[in-house]
C-alpha cells in the first residue's frame, strides 16, 4: 500500500515559528495566498508531509499577536446584524457602544476580543490581507 497523498498537519507552535522565520526574511507578505505557500514550502523541509490551509494559517498569526494584519476590504452594502464573525479569526465579535449626549446607547461597530480586528457597522469582504511582524 503507498502511502503518497497521506499528509500530517502541523502544531500551531510550529506553524507560528515557521510564519515569524518567514516575515523576519521577508518583512512583509502582501498576501495570504503567498504566506500559505511560503509556509508550507519551509514546514516540507522539516518534515516533508506537513500541509497548512490559508484558513488555519491565518487563525494561528492573528491570535499569536505577534504577526500584524492588515486587511484590505470592500464594502457590501449590507448592514452588520445579531452574531458578526471576525473575519480574520472567525470569532464572535462584540460591539463597541457610546452613549449619546441623550443618554441613549448606540452600537459604533464591532471588535474581535480574540485578534483586535475592528470594523465599522456595513458589512465588509477581505479582499487582501497583508501580514508583518509588530
């Protein structure tokens, strides 16, 4: 039986200390696309079945707070409502609220507890991220 195709998915440790050996070469990567690609062709020379998505990629800098992202957006129209997912990490988002000279309380957008992600009250989609150490 071969075993070709079968591939390990990396600790975050790794994951993260393969990403800042990256950015410290580079400085900055202009693109998610480039990062995941740039990662997994350094995990492969550690161990050659290594595999990391973008997805999980992201999730793992932006929460170690150590990597600065930078997200360029386009607007949708729509109007953020009820649950809103952070679209760096994915997690719940709360909203940042200001009281009005007539006492009343107004929700000014949302945060993201977990990476700091902050965003306005319209809905918006990631175009490009971009990612430095801080």
């Amino acid at each position: 039986m071969s075993r070709k195709g079968i591939y390990e998915i990396p600790k975050p440790e790794d994951v993260l200390r393969i990403s800042i050996e990256i950015l410290e070469e580079y400085g900055i990567v202009s693109s998610l696309k480039m990062l995941t690609k740039l990662v997994n062709m350094r995990a492969r020379t550690e161990n050659s079945r290594w595999r990391i998505g973008p997805q999980r990629l992201r999730k793992i800098v932006a929460v170690s707070k150590k990597v600065e992202i930078d997200v360029i957006t386009k607007e949708t129209g729509e109007r953020l409502e009820g649950d809103v997912k952070c679209m760096v990490c994915g997690e719940a988002m709360r909203p940042e609220m200001n009281r009005t000279l007539d006492g009343d309380v107004v929700v000014l957008g949302y945060v993201c507890g977990n990476c700091g992600y902050r965003t306005g009250m319209e809905k918006k989609a990631p175009l490009r991220y971009t990612f430095r150490l801080r």
